[in-house]
C-alpha cells in the first residue's frame, strides 16, 4: 500500500470518526426537548434524511405531512427543520411571531454565491438587512421606478414576438426565449444595458440555482461544516460559479464608476439600478455599500425579475395548452381590451382581470419557491403546544398549501375562474392560503418589480399568436413534469408551433 492510499484511507476513518461523534451528541441532545411536533423516527446520524429519498422534496415533505400534521419535525443531520403545511401554521410563523422566526440560516450557497449572505434574501435579520431592504422598497423598487423602467420591457417582449413572428407555421422553444427575454429586461433595467459579456454571468448564475436548490451535505452539521466543505464538491463548483460571475457585475460597477455621474453614454437619460445602488455608496452612513453588497443585491433583481418570472410565464402557456378553453378566454379579453390597436403595451393591462387570474392561479399550482426560503429562530420558542429547538430550520411548504384541498374546491385543477370570483385574495402575505412571495417581514419585496414581467409577456403571447402542440401531440398529453431548483421549472422545454393573429 503506497503512502497516498494510506493517507487517503486515515483522512476517510478519521472523518467518519468525528462525524458519528458529533451527531450522536447532537442527535441525542434534541431528546432533551419531550414536546417536539410530531415527526417520522430519526436515525442515528442521518436523522430523516432516508425519509426523503425519492421524489421531489416539496412533494415529499407534503406526503409527510398528511401523516404527521400540518407541523412537523424532522431532524436531517444535526439540524431540527420545522416543516410548516397549513394556513394556520404560516401564520404562526409569518405573522403572530414573525419577529421569532425572521432569521436565515448560515448556508453555503448563500456564503459564497451571495456574498456572505449580504443580499436581501439571505441577509440575517438586523440592521444592516433593514437598511438593504428599505433601499430597495424606498429607491429600487418603487411604482414610479418600476413604471420608469416601462419602456425596457415594452422593447424586449416585441423582440421576443419579432422572433416568434418569424418561426411561423414552426417548432419554437418557447422556453429559451422567454428565460432569454426576462434576463434581458432584468440586465437593462440593472445596468442599462446588455454587456456583450453578460451572458457568462447569466450561464454562471443560472447553473449556481440549481445547485442552491439541494440540500448540501455540509450545511446538514454545522460541528464539522470546515471539514465537510473541503471535501464538497459543490462548494468547488459553487466558488468556480461565484468567480465568474462576480467578474462580470465587477467589471459592470467599475464601468458605470468610470462614467461621469454613473450613467452609460446609451443610458444617459435614466438610471439604472446600479446608478442608484452607488449613490448609496458615495453617501455617509453608517453601513455604506460596497461592491459586494451591490453585486448581491443586483443577483436578486435578477432571481426575482428574471428567473421566477419566466418560470411563471412558461407555466401559465402550459396549463393553457393543457386548457385550450382557458386561453380563448384570455385571448378574447386581450384582444377585445386592445382591439385593433395592434399592438400590446401596458397602458391598459390593468383591464385584464382574465389574465391577471391565471397568474395567481398559476402561482397556486406552481410557485416559483414551491418551498419559501428558510427561517431560522435564534432563541427556543414554543408554537401552539410544541417546543422549537433553538437554530432550527423553518421550512414553509408553500407548493403544498397552494393544492391543499381543505381550502381549495377542485385544488389539483387548472381553474383561473376561482380568482375572478373571489378577487379579493392577492399574493402580498394577508392570505396565508396564497403564499407564493411568502410573507411577514422577509416577504419578497420584489412583487411590484417581477408583475409587468409576468403580465406584458403573457398578454402579447396571446395577442399576436394562436399556438399549437407539435407532432400530432393532444393537448392533455402535454408532459408537465418538474425540475427542481431554488425555483421550480418544467423538466422538458415548452416548444410550440405559432400561428400569428395579429401581425407584430
């Protein structure tokens, strides 16, 4: 046996020597606590993790749950997650005691792709995330920016009906160019305009979500996380991801620094948000903005405007196909608000209550975090009758209280009339039944900014073009399996055959 296999085989025996030790003390030390929520049986070491083996991780959790109740316990490594499926439950968590359970979790995803967790998303709760996020409500996400910003998206959703336009009577991946067309409104309106070398950095951050989407080993036990990251090979990807796309947005910052008052020579009459972000920057506070922090919070304009709005979009064109009916009502309300007009912009978008109820119900069936974000309590604290180990995960299966049948009639069901008949139930964190951008203090601040970029595509999808399945498929045989990721997108992409109606 030569010296490396030697050394190889220690490393491996004196690894797996900590890693039993320290999670047989963690394991049993949640024994402590006798009024846990009920759970599934641990297992030394692993805890639950044998109990999510197979399908997809919010199906899972929600088949779990209709054994053990709407709040569950499961310990997957050291770790104690609190697995919360109910209205009731949410709104336990989100807003009777929010303030307990507003915290995130120290992950590797969000410590290297996000800089140390200083976006919004990710970011612990305390000051500086309060002075992030009121940045972002106050400067970035605005209704009179978000409107300034008009004009992007009107140019990129007609580049995207040109290109339709001209594949007639042909398949078209409708997928590719929707993810393309999201991204290119996300770039502009970030850094007023399309650098010929953004496209490495929407590869490197399209790849980095999906990794983010899985539990990493090394998050699941903390005592011997140093360890565990050496020997990870999605922190070495993660890092090599990070590297490349944290060139571009540098090279982008420096650019706009280089340029007098911070504007592009092509943009020269509006502000982009990296503008805003570095006036913040030059301004005396007391936690001014560096590079990094911009660079963070610009990756979540593009997860919220660019990602979750094009799953949503190609969503919604899916569960048409599916629903032929449906969208001739859509198509019949968009073409009867816009007439002969020939063209869709988004002066009257607001008279679509057709179409803006197949958003919801899309986000019902498909949220694009079918699992929020997840919250972490410092301090032990108790809900309802059961006691929450301190530093636990809060898992919020939003994917399985949008389809729970208690509060939904017909709740597998594509039926956007359920929304037009009770319109009053919005996407903004009041109703805990609805949870899609989640809710309570670390609520998507994004909703105003990601809405055009779900409504102005859609509507011209259905203005300009009829739409077809290729290869004699039937429209009930549409495959609508899902891949999951920090958002959830189909498996296979959407390709349609487009017949113009209305000329672009």
């Amino acid at each position: 046996m030569d010296l490396q296999n030697l050394i190889s085989i220690l490393t491996t025996f004196l690894f797996l020597f900590l890693l039993m030790k320290t999670a047989i003390k963690k394991f049993s030390s949640s024994k402590d606590i006798t009024n846990l929520p009920p759970g599934p049986r641990k297992l030394p070491i692993i805890g639950n993790m044998h109990n999510l083996v197979g399908s997809m991780p919010h199906e899972c959790l929600r088949n779990l749950a209709s054994k053990y109740g709407p709040l569950m316990h499961l310990k997957l490594g050291e770790v104690s997650h609190i697995i919360v499926t109910s209205p009731e439950m949410a709104h336990e968590i989100m807003k009777t005691q929010d303030l307990n359970f507003c915290d995130r979790p120290n992950l590797l995803f969000a410590r290297v792709m996000n800089y140390n967790g200083t976006d919004i998303a990710f970011a612990p709760y305390g000051e500086y995330w309060r002075i992030v996020r009121k940045i972002c409500t106050m400067e970035l996400l605005t209704a009179k920016r978000v409107q300034s910003f008009r004009h992007i998206r009107e140019a990129e959703v007609s580049e995207l009906v040109k290109a339709i336009s001209q594949s007639e009577g042909s398949i078209f991946n409708l997928s590719h160019k929707i993810l393309s067309m999201t991204y290119g409104i996300s770039a502009r309106i970030a850094f007023g305009k399309k650098y010929s070398y953004y496209d490495v950095f929407i590869s490197s951050f399209e790849e980095a979500l999906q990794i983010g989407g899985r539990n990493c080993i090394a998050d699941l036990y903390p005592s011997i996380r140093v360890v565990l990251e050496m020997m990870s090979r999605d922190k070495t990807k993660i890092e090599e991801l990070h590297l490349k796309s944290d060139k571009v947005l540098q090279d982008i910052i420096d650019d706009h620094k280089n340029k007098k008052g911070g504007k592009c020579e092509e943009e020269a009459d509006d502000e982009d948000l990296v503008d805003v972000l570095l006036k913040f920057q030059q301004k005396d506070s007391e936690y001014p903005l560096t590079d990094d922090n911009i660079k963070a919070v610009i990756q979540d304009m593009f997860a919220g405007g660019g990602e979750t709005s094009s799953a949503v979009v190609e969503w919604a064109m899916a569960e048409m196909i599916k629903k032929p009916k449906v969208m001739e009502a859509a198509q019949a309300e968009i073409r009867r608000v816009y007439g002969s007009k020939g063209y869709v912009d988004e002066s009257e978008l607001d008279q679509l209550t057709y179409l803006k109820s197949i958003i919801k119900e899309t986000l019902r069936l498909h949220p694009s975090l079918p699992l929020l974000v997840p919250r972490e309590n410092k301090e032990p604290c108790q809900i309802k009758e059961y006691q929450i180990p301190s530093n636990s995960r809060i898992i919020i299966n939003a994917w399985a209280i949008g389809r729970d049948p208690r509060y939904w009639v017909d709740a597998m069901e594509f039926k956007p009339e359920r929304f037009v008949d009770n319109y009053s139930i919005e996407n903004r964190g009041t109703n805990f039944e609805f949870i899609p951008f989640g809710g309570g203090r670390r609520m998507c601040p994004g909703i105003a900014f990601a809405t055009p970029n779900m409504e102005l595509p859609l509507a011209q999808l259905l203005y300009h073009f009829d739409w077809m399945l290729p290869n004699g498929i039937k429209n009930e045989e549409l495959d609508m399996t899902e891949l999951f990721g920090i958002t959830i997108r189909r498996r296979n992409d959407l390709c349609l055959i487009p017949i113009i109606h209305h000329q672009p």
